[in-house]
C-alpha cells in the first residue's frame, strides 16, 4: 500500500511538473526574476543610491540587483562589450575588511575571507596573490583595492584575476528625522578568467560613479 502511494506521489507530481511547464509557469518566473532583476533604469538608480549616484555611468553597463541575501544588499553591473562583471556588497555593520587596511596592509591578511564573503560563486579559491595595489579617485571619493591573482580550487589550469576594493557611504534610504543617515562599507569586487580580467574596466566604472 505504501509503495502505491508513492507511486501515486510520484505520478502527480510529474502531472504537476508538465502543467507548469505546458501553461507557460517557466517564463512567468523567469519574466518576475527579470523585472527585478532588471527594472527601469530611473527606479534602479533610486533604488542604489546608498552605494553612489549611477547615473553618469556609461550604457555600456549594464545596471542590475541582486535578490537580497541573508540581509545583504549587492549591485551588480556587467561591462556588455567584455562581459566583465562588477559586484558591490553593502556589508551593513559586519567589519569583515574596511578602506584603512588597505593603507595599512592589513588587507594582506584578509583578502581570502573578504573574498569568500563577496564572491556569487560557490568556487573556492588558493595560491591567492596580491599583484598590485592602488587608489581609484572617484568623485567624491577615493577607493583604495589591490589587484590579485589566484588559482580555483579543484580546477586544473584555471586561474582568475581581479580587484577587491572598498569604501565607506552613507546608506540615505536609511536616515532618520534630524539624525545623520548611517555608514556601512561597500566592498567593490570584479574578477574574471586569467589574462581576462580589464582593470581599466573597473576604473572607468567607478570613476563615474558620484559619492
């Protein structure tokens, strides 16, 4: 009797599958997940400016969000010629890395964690190396990163670059009557497969971005 039923599970839950598919259930999900995803240009500009005002940045990017997890706001974008992507992640109050251990190296030591904290990919990573350090000026703002360079784990021969950077904004969606908005670091992170990655890409992005 309990083999029957779950047969009969099993054949309704098929039926069910079917359905979906059949009246079109795939393509209401993936038109919702898009209109997130992608709304309106105006509304996503109002929607980020606790990381910065976009509005400047060239069409070559294109402007995206991200469903918010675990509490944690991102705001993606992706470089259309290139297809290099770029990622900043509102760390709220978690003090995982900020812009002063940039200045002070301090970022040496924690590059790895950061990484595993911003990265969308469950890719692991080792041979982790700094490669190169600098200051993008922004307006209004100077963004300290470090370039690097390192090997993904369990994957032969396969090997990306990037940068990792961060600054501090006020989050002004936030802000209360006759108290200041509230600070949280943003950590800027784009990488792509070695020799890819363009970190001139990065720069002009950011570059345009007003803080």
């Amino acid at each position: 009797m309990g083999c029957l039923k779950s047969i009969i599970r099993k054949i309704i839950f098929i039926a069910l599958l079917i359905a979906f598919f059949f009246f079109g259930g795939l393509d209401f999900v993936l038109t919702k997940y898009n209109e997130f995803t992608c709304p309106p240009r105006e509304e996503l500009l109002e929607k980020s400016k606790d990381f910065g005002d976009f509005s400047a940045v060239s069409s070559d990017y294109r402007l995206t969000r991200s469903l918010n997890i675990a509490g944690y706001r991102k705001f993606n974008s992706q470089y259309l010629p290139t297809g290099q992507k770029i990622t900043i992640l509102d760390l709220k109050d978690k003090k995982i890395i900020t812009p002063e251990d940039f200045t002070t190296r301090a970022i040496d030591a924690k590059i790895n964690d950061a990484l595993d904290f911003t990265k969308d990919s469950v890719i692991t990573f080792e041979n982790l190396e700094i490669t190169g350090r600098g200051t993008i000026y922004a307006k209004g703002k100077n963004i300290p990163y470090v370039n690097f360079k390192a090997d993904i784990k369990n994957v032969p021969f396969k090997t990306v670059e990037g940068m990792l950077g961060a600054y501090t904004s006020a989050n002004v969606s936030k802000a209360k009557k006759d108290k200041p908005a509230p600070q949280s670091v943003k950590v800027v992170l784009s990488m792509r497969e070695c020799k890819k990655y363009n970190q001139q890409i990065s720069t002009n992005y950011l570059q345009a971005v007003k803080f």
